[in-house]
C-alpha cells in the first residue's frame, strides 16, 4: 500500500527573474495546492509520489519567469493582482494535466535592485512635489479671485456711498459757507454797487 496525500500541501518559494524593462526581480511566492483524488495512480506512477518536487516548483519558477517578462518593473508594482492572475492562469495549464489543483496563490513580495528602488523613490517624491505644487497653485488661484471679489464689493461699496453722501455734502458746504459769509460782515451795505454783485440779505421790519 502506498499513500498519496490528498489534502491541501501548503509551500513557498522564490526565485530571480527579468523584467520586461530588463530589471532583475526577486519574486516570493506561496502556493496551495492539492492531489485530484481521481488522479493519486497517476501522480505515483508518473510523479513517484512528489508532485512538489517534480512539478509544483519548477511550474512556478517557470511560470512567474515568464509572466515577470510581460511586465515592466514599475507594472509589476501598479498591476500586482493581474501580474498574480497571470501567474495563476499560467499554472493551471502547467500543472492540470499531472492531476494537481491549485487552490491558492499570492504573491508576498517583489524586490528589485537598489538603483531602481532609488529610482522609484525619486519618481514618488517628485509625483508627490508636483501635487503639492499644483494644490497651492490652485490655493493661489482661489486666494486671488477671492480677493478681487472682495475689492470689487469694496469699491462697490464706496461708490454707492459716495453716491449717497455728495449731494448732503454740497449742501452742507452751501450752509457753512453762507452762515462764514454772514460772520464776517460788519452790517454796512457796501458804497459803491455793481449790477452783478447783490446786496446782503438784510431783513427789514414790517410796515405796521
């Protein structure tokens, strides 16, 4: 009697692999996996009862070497869950026709070399400048238009009351002006008279 193990087999692993932009990223990975119960003959007799071995690693290496080919270093970043699809869609066509199911598979992380990590770190900081220099651009506009409004209902403001004040004005410089020309004169109707200047508002009692 010989056993095939036919629950769920848990396994990592990683490996190197090029990107399609020529970077070297380092890949690890974790896979379940399982024995189709219909296929334990099989997997004995052509796998000598060690599909991880025989199988399972190197259709993973095999499989994220050539899916992390389609991709750019920076689109394996953006696109994980579809670099992850990809991996997985590649998997199955490699490993279902031993009888072996995959049941999950993740990606728990990439890495990449030091100069393209400082790479991606001064492409961040510079995304993250250029947002901060357009919101204060913004900021400025919106400060801008808010102060124009504010001169406008200002000046406004001010012409409406001068509108309103000048007539009372005038008025009220006739007044002074007149009661100041009534402080300064003496009482004494002028000698001599021209036709064009007119005696002072002198009033005289009434006749009884």
């Amino acid at each position: 009697m010989h056993l095939v193990p036919v629950s769920i087999q848990k396994g990592e692993g990683d490996g190197d692999a090029a990107s399609r932009d020529m970077q070297t990223v380092h890949t690890k990975v974790a896979i379940n996996y399982h024995v189709r119960p219909d296929a334990v003959v099989s997997v004995f007799r052509d796998l000598g009862n060690e599909p991880r071995d025989r199988i399972i690693v190197p259709s993973v290496q095999e499989a994220v070497k050539a899916v992390t080919a389609k991709f750019t270093a920076e689109e394996l970043i953006s696109r994980r869950s579809e670099v992850r699809d990809n991996i997985v869609a590649a998997l199955k066509e490699r490993i279902t026709r031993h009888g072996l199911i995959v049941d999950e598979f993740s990606i728990i992380n990439f890495n990449f070399s030091r100069t393209f990590n400082d790479a991606i770190e001064a492409k961040t900081t510079a995304d993250q400048l250029k947002m901060k220099a357009e919101r204060d651009l913004q900021r400025i506009d919106v400060e801008g238009r808010q102060k124009i409004s504010r001169a406008r209902a200002e000046a406004d403001s001010l012409a409406l009351q001068r509108a309103q004040v000048m007539p009372e004005l005038l008025r009220l410089r006739e007044n002074e002006n007149q009661a100041k020309a009534i402080e300064k004169w003496d009482g004494k109707l002028p000698t001599m008279m021209s036709a064009s200047a007119p005696l002072p508002f002198i009033g005289a009692p009434s006749a009884k």
